[in-house]
C-alpha cells in the first residue's frame, strides 16, 4: 500500500476495450482526463489524476446486465476487476468524501452495462484521522462477559407493538433464559407507543436486577436510529441507565451520523443493515459488504449485520461468509469488528458457519430457534451453547446431541440443510 | 390520505400468488403477520400492522430481474404495483426511521425476484414535523435575482486540483459572462490543497466585488459535505462571507445529517446526487427518484440534481423527466423544490425540457455547453438565453437563432437530437 493513495477495487462490465473503460472511470472520479477542460494541465493531472492501478479480465457474456449503457455493437461483453488508486489529498480525511470519490458518479457511466464496488484500502496514517470502532470485538467481549465462544442472542418480538412494561417483561424471560445479547428490531425506535427513555428504564431496570442476582448484565442493543444530535441523547439515556449497547440502522441514518454518534459515545454500536438489499441485490450493481463494512467501520460502528446461512432472504452463504471475513480481518489500522449472524439461525448452522469462519468471533441472533424451542426459550439457550461446543469440538451435532437433551430437540424441530 | 397514515407504493416481481407476497412485506415491515410469536395478538396487529391498500397486476416475464429469489417452479413472473400502508405512529416523526419502514429490510425477501420503491404519500400533519426545504423554488429565485426563465449555472472544472484563488478567477470570468449560478463539483470538499475557508474567501471576495458593480450576487454552491457538526461550521463559514448557498452529497452525507444541517442553516440546500446509480440503475431494484426526492425534501434539500435530457449517462429522458416533475410537485404541505438539470446539457435541449416539463422552475447546468462555445464563455450563457426564450415563445430554436448569433453558433456546436 502507498502511503499517501486510496486503492477502490471494481467489477465491470463493458463491451469497450478494458484500458479505455478504466480510464473512464478514473477520469470521472478526479481530473476528468477525457474531456479536455482549460486549466488542466498535466502537472494538475500528475498530482491529482486517479490511476488505474490493475486489470483483470474475469468471463465475457452475451447479454448486457444492466440496462441503459452505451456500448459499441458487435462486439462481446467483458467483465474485469478494476483497481483505480486516488491521492488521498484529493479529499482529505473526510467520510462522506471518501464515499463520494469511491462509490459516488460512477456508477452511471454510460460505457458499462455493470459496475460494482467490491473492496477499499487505505493507507494506515489516513485511516487513523476517522474515529473507528472503539469496542470492535475484544471491547464487546469484555463488556458481554463472554470470551471463548459467540455471544449468543435475539431480538424482541413482536417487531412492533409492545409497550416498554411488555418488553421488559419479554428481557426478563430472555435474560433468564441465559442470553448474552438481546437486540430491538429495526422497526422499533422511538415512536409515540414505545419512548425510547420509558423503554430504556423498564428494561435497564429489569437486567440490572438480573445482573444484580447474576454477576451478568446481559448487553441490550437499544435503537436509538434519529437525526445526529437526537442519536447523541438516546446514547446518554442508555448510558445513564446502565445500558451496554446502542443501535443505529447505518443506511437509514447515514455514513457521517455514524461517525457524530461514534465521537460521542462510550458504548459499542450495533450496527444494523437494513435496505441493505438496495445497495447489493443485483450482482453487477452497488456494493460488496466488503466495502460498505469498511466505511462504516471508519465510522466507528463496532457490530454489523451480515446475514446467516441458509437464511431467509436472498443471499446465498458463500456471500454471508464473505462479509463476515472481511469483519474479522484487520483493515488500514482498525480492529476487527464483530460479524452479527441472524434470520433463521439456530443449533443446526454452528457447525458450517464455524467450519467457513474459524472462528468464535461472532453474535449469533436467533429468534425462532431460541423461542420455539419445544421445552422453552433456556432449553433454546442450552441448545445453541452445545450446537457452538460441538461445533469447535469438531463433533457432528446428531453425536454430541445423543447425551444432550435440548440440543437433541433442537435439531429435531430446526433442522435446515 | 388517510391522516394518520403513512402510504408507499413498490414494483414488485413474484411467481408467488400477489396477494400474499404483498402480505409478506406488509408483515416484515410491521407486525410480522406470518410467523406467529407470542405477545402477537389481534389488537396488536390491529393497531400496528401495514395494509394492503392496493395491488395492480402488470407484465409477465419469463426470467427473473434479480437473482436468489425463492419461487414456485412452473408458475409465470408477474410484475405488480403494491402499496402499503402504515400508521404514523408505528415510527412517530424520525426520518431514518421511515426509511428503515418504507425502504428498509424488504428488498431481499426471498419470494422476490425484483422490487422497487416507486414513490411515498404522507400526511401533512405527519409531514410538519420534518425540516422541509427552508427556500425551495422561490427563495431561490428571490436570492438568486432570476424570476421569469431557469437558472443558469455552471461547474467548476477541472473537479480536483484547483487552488483557491484558481478557483476564484474562473469564478470571475464566470460571473462576468452573466451565469445566475456557479457550483463546485462534488468531488471538491474541504481539501488540505483548497480548504474551504480559503476557496469561500477567494471566490465571495470576487462575487461581491461583481455584485456592488453589476448589482447581482452570483449564486455559488460550496460543497460543504463532511460530518454533522464540520457541515455547520462550513455553512456558518459560507454565510459569513456573505455567500448564497451550500451543496451537499445527499447520499454519502446521508439523510439524517442533510436534515441536522437545515435545522441550523439559512442558506439554500443544493442536493448533489452522486451514488444515485447504487440506488436505481437496476429498474427492479432500489428506489425511484420520486421518493428518494421526498425523503431528503423532507430533510430540507432545496435543489435536487435529476440529470438531463440526452445526458452522458445511463438514465433515459423519461425517467429525467419523471425525476423533475416529481420536484415541482407539492408534497405533502412542503413547497415544491428545484430540479437541476446537467450533464452534456447546452442550448440545444431547451426545447424539449420545457415541452415536457411545461415550467422554467429549474436550474439548468452546462459545462461544455458555456465553456465549449466558439465565441467563449458570455456567448455559450447568451445562446441558453435565448434558448429558453425560444422555448417558452414556441418558436423553433433554428428559426430564433437566425437573427441570433450566439445560439446560432451554439447549435452548430452542440447539437444533440
């Protein structure tokens, strides 16, 4: 790595030769080279002009992916990874600019019928001007109590609806049940039904009880999503009752809100990925997790949500493992961040998601297969320790399971191959 | 519109029966109608649950838009509109929580080979509780000094490298030729080589030094886009010397900073756009600009980028035109907002932008298309002049430029049919 450039890593596709597509691109996003402008000359270009670092030709196809482009007719589409690099005065240490020079205008060109941003890298001494995450993984052991294995969790549900009384009342029974983590769902913040102070008072109150007859004070993701200086209160409410945990959904929210909450406060937060689905669905369009973790972990957030195997939605696994290996992997300075695995997760995918990863490193969220578990919600606790024992034990469930009840039963009604 | 709810309409792309992939996102983005969790109850639902308000079957298709997707084999794709419906207080006022509603987890359901959000309504009680756009169409006119035709304006090329007083002298030769508007690009910040407070005071001692000599500020929207906090302190810096505007990368900035920002500010909101290709360029995926517009009018944008006809990039002219319609329209009790027209714009668009927009209630930006002109810059601002005149008087453009140098030469230069 240079120590003074940013390196952004691309798929492309494009029916116009590779050299000339790149050129484009790295035009577009600093000096404009192809469009002769007065003033620019070529000390400015030299100083200023991204480069085009790599090409590597990847598989040709015959229909354009997106559509729109303007492509020269006749001829095959090519896809390519592009790597452009960037002067990092081009910016300076700022966040949003950083995305807009990455991930910003390019995205339109007319000559690609694909782009895609997969990956990011920066020098260290750049890195070091954002805030970062401040717990990352060893900050929310410490804080969780939990330090050999995943931090076990789930979310409160009903999603929406429940009075603060009603879901503290739901922590007291998940707290009991063992839990090491419980988290809002997105949809619940701070509305009219549920104020986030009364919900936050009902439930601290509740877990420091526990915590109180435990030596545990189970970590409670509260989400306190709002406008920037209205995140900075709830983080202060949370503090002041005792809590250990704050949530932002980061697409909703912003990159730089992020950022504000982070230079504030002293809980780890839990970051949330909801319209996820806009930036990534289609695989020739967006962003990889890659870089989108990246960003907002400049940001500072410590937790990101990643999906699960054989989970309900559309990504496929190889993707969810992708995204919780580049959490776990050091990046330009910063400490690894926490994977948060959920949707349909239960005992039965410990064993793959511990083979792909290597790694205990994780939160693993679930709901049904915590709270439908046939002899109750600590049997589902139970279920999903030996599911993660076996798991790193190397032993097959269906024989760790013979002398092990609740895990037993829980493969018996969760089972997803 | 119900006023106490909040309605958005989506695309959607499903083999599965259309009634109930519609109740499957009404569920995931409410109460969770379709899995059955304790603490669910009737009332719960009753009072918190989204509505199927409508559903209006489109096309057929034979393959997927989007790949994962989980669907029924053998049964034909059917496109569809569906709009949801949600109480207000499911969220209360918060902007990024209405996003996490309306565009949140919902785009990678597995019983969806494409989705899109097409467009919100809210009620205007609910609206008020927003910023909303401070200037919008007529605070701009009146701060601009244009009243009856579009706002002419221009970037500052090349994007990167400029100094600060480099920046100012291309500002003069700017403002001399008769430009209404200047604005920086998007890819030039706060950078260590022009740091804002120096660009802010080179170029605003120029344009008021212009502005006591001619009586007309020139508009000039400094990109301001940084942090939360670092963007109040840069507004303060623009308004302190007495400028006019501030522009901000909506998208990298994000829409809970765009909205702390015009709760401090007093300068008019220009909403830059870049990374808008994440979002929509796959049209069964991410979002329309009707409602990304919305969302961030709310915040309080004043100016909204929409590209423009025959543009460089992807986008056809009906969508620029759909993009810029929905700026003029009223919505929900907030003052209509000011589409930007660029990229590859000169003269010789004129015609058909006003034909199908039917208003001179817009920003119209050339670079090429002023700076390309053969007989410099005062004449490619004189040939758009006379452009929108012969476009407002229905006269075709070749006819008016007869008599009319400067368009003449302008269209022999930049036609674009």
């Amino acid at each position: 790595m240079s120590a003074d450039r940013i390196h952004s890593t691309y798929r492309i596709e494009t029916a116009h030769p590779l050299e000339e597509a790149a050129a484009v691109m790295a035009g577009e996003q600093s000096s404009g080279t192809f469009i002769a402008v007065p003033g620019e000359t070529d000390a400015l270009r030299e100083r200023f002009g991204a480069r085009i670092e790599s090409i590597h030709e990847e598989d040709r196809v015959d229909a354009p992916s997106l559509p729109g482009s303007r492509q020269p007719a006749g001829r095959s589409l090519r896809r390519a990874l592009v790597t452009l690099s960037f002067p990092v005065d081009n910016i300076g240490p700022s966040l949003p600019n950083l995305m807009t020079m990455v991930a910003g205008n390019l995205f339109e060109l007319s000559p690609f019928s694909g782009m895609r941003l997969l990956d990011i890298e920066l020098p260290d001494s750049f890195a070091r001007e954002f805030p970062g995450p401040a717990f990352g993984i060893s900050g929310t052991r410490k804080l969780a109590g939990v330090s050999d294995r995943p931090i076990l969790g789930t979310i409160v549900k009903p999603s929406v609806g429940l009075s603060p009384d009603e879901t503290a009342s739901l922590a007291r029974t998940l707290a009991e049940a063992g839990l090491d983590f419980i988290k809002d769902d997105e949809l619940i913040a701070n509305p009219p039904y549920s104020p986030l102070k009364e919900r936050v008072r009902c439930v601290m109150r509740i877990l420091r009880d526990h915590a109180d007859r435990t030596g545990k004070l189970v970590m409670y993701a509260f989400n306190i999503t709002d406008e920037p200086d209205a995140m900075l209160r709830h983080h202060d409410t949370v503090r002041e009752a005792g809590g250990s945990c704050v949530m932002v959904s980061m697409i909703s929210a912003g990159l730089s809100a992020v950022a504000h909450l982070r230079r504030h406060a002293s809980l780890p937060i839990h970051g949330h990925r909801n319209g996820w689905g806009m930036l990534a669905r289609h695989p020739l369009a967006g962003m990889e997790y890659a870089a989108f973790q990246k960003l907002f972990r400049l940001a500072g957030a410590d937790h990101f949500h990643v999906n699960g195997l054989r989970n309900k939605f559309c990504e496929e696994d190889a993707s969810v493992i992708r995204s919780a290996q580049t959490c776990l992997q050091p990046f330009a300075g910063t400490p690894p961040v926490m994977p948060v695995f959920s949707s349909g997760q239960s005992a039965s995918q410990a064993p793959d998601t511990y083979a792909a990863l290597q790694s205990v490193d994780l939160m693993y969220i679930c709901g049904g297969g915590i709270l439908g578990h046939p002899d109750g919600v600590a049997a589902g606790v139970q279920s999903l320790r030996e599911a993660w024992e076996a798991a790193v034990a190397g032993v097959p469930l269906e024989t760790y399971a013979r002398e092990r009840p609740a895990l037993a039963r829980a493969l018996q009604t969760f089972q997803r191959t």
